[in-house]
C-alpha cells in the first residue's frame, strides 16, 4: 500500500448494485472512528469533471465512438486525479470514490470492446500510474439492480440504455477482472444495506489492519 494511513478504496459495480449507499455508509464508519476522509466520484470530482459527466452520461443526442467515450473518461479522470485524489492522499486522508480505472476497463473495455491492452496504456496516462489501493466490486444479478433502479424511481443515463447484453458484459468484465488484479475483491451485494455493509467493512478492516482495526 503507498501509505497506511491514506489508502484509496474504489467502489464499483454494474448500475443499481448499490455501490453509492455502500459508500455512504462507509463514509459513516468512517467518521464515527474519526479517521479523516474524503467520498468523491468519478467521472466528477471537478468542474471539468463534472462537465465531461453530463456528456458522457446525458448527451443522448451524440453519436459518440466508444474511443470518443473513453478519452472523454480519462480527460475527466485527469484531472480528478491530480485536484482531487494524490493532494487528499499525500495529506494522509482516506479517499473513498464511486468508480474509477476498474469501471473504464469494464465499461469501455469489456462492454464496449476495446483492446483492454489499449485501455490499460490510456488509463496510466491519464492516472500517471496512480492506481487504487482496493476495488469494492458489488456484484448482484443484472436483473436484480435494474429491478433497484426502477423501484427508486431511477432513469436511464446514456450509457445504461445500451441494454441487458451490455450490462451482462460489463458484469462478466468485473468478475474476469477480479482473476487478474490483487486489489479486486468482489463482495455479493444481495441483501440488506447493513448485511452488504458488514461484509466491506470486513473485507476492508482485513486489508488495512492498521488503518481499520476492528474495535
């Protein structure tokens, strides 16, 4: 790990699994054991971020190339990475983000096709080598998270109206990636917020023992 005492703990996972009240609760443990951290998400983070977010996920009226797609990701994620993610790091503050170079890879590799060999080369650009320290994969069936994001009354982005196949890719990409990349691990998001809470928090405190020590 590049400091125990700021790692950067990533949660990913297909749309509706649950990843944003994963971290939200994580967030909460957090500060109740007074550890300083920051919750942040990609792409965003920052103004230019966010601008590149609207694009990527809301402009349904561009017909956009899935390398357009992935450079639009990563213009985003450099910037995220320098305002955002190494100062809150080298400050010794624990950052916890929804999504980061795990999703690319999934999304853009996998579910779009892309040479994941190609992807890997932009994303080190765009990261310049900074990589996360744990990826918090939920995983739940693709039925069930479409069945969570209807219930909260959630629409489409551009990118989830690419359909179930799609979806099922990205998914698959996830758990292949988890067989290649010690910093993945892929907890079953099924059940309650607090059931699929206690399984991060003991995957994390086995992690970081001395960061998040148990008691």
């Amino acid at each position: 790990m590049r400091d125990a005492k700021a790692p950067l703990v990533v949660f990913e996972g297909v749309d509706g699994s649950g990843k944003t009240t994963q971290l939200t609760l994580a967030s909460g443990w957090l500060t109740a054991l007074g550890l300083p951290h920051l919750t942040t998400r990609e792409p965003g983070g920052t103004a230019v971020g966010e601008a590149i977010r609207k694009v990527v996920l809301s402009r349904d009226d561009l017909e956009m190339p899935a390398e357009s797609e992935l450079f639009l990701i990563l213009a985003a994620r450099a910037a995220f990475v320098r305002d955002v993610v190494r100062p809150a790091l080298e400050e010794g503050t624990i950052v916890l983000a929804d999504r980061f170079s795990l999703s690319t890879l999934a999304y853009q590799g996998y579910g779009r096709g892309l040479d994941l060999g190609d992807v890997r080369k932009a994303i080190d650009i765009a990261t310049g080598g900074l990589e996360a320290d744990l990826y918090i994969v939920l995983d739940v069936p693709i039925a069930e998270g479409r069945a969570r994001q209807e219930h909260a009354g959630l629409g489409d982005d551009r990118i989830e109206r690419e359909g179930a196949a799609f979806r099922e890719a990205v998914r698959d990409g996830y758990l292949a990636l988890r067989k290649t990349d010690k910093h993945v691990a892929v907890i079953d998001g099924r059940g309650t917020p607090d059931e699929v809470h206690a399984r991060i928090r003991a995957t994390i405190e086995s992690r970081f023992p001395s960061v998040f020590g148990r008691g």
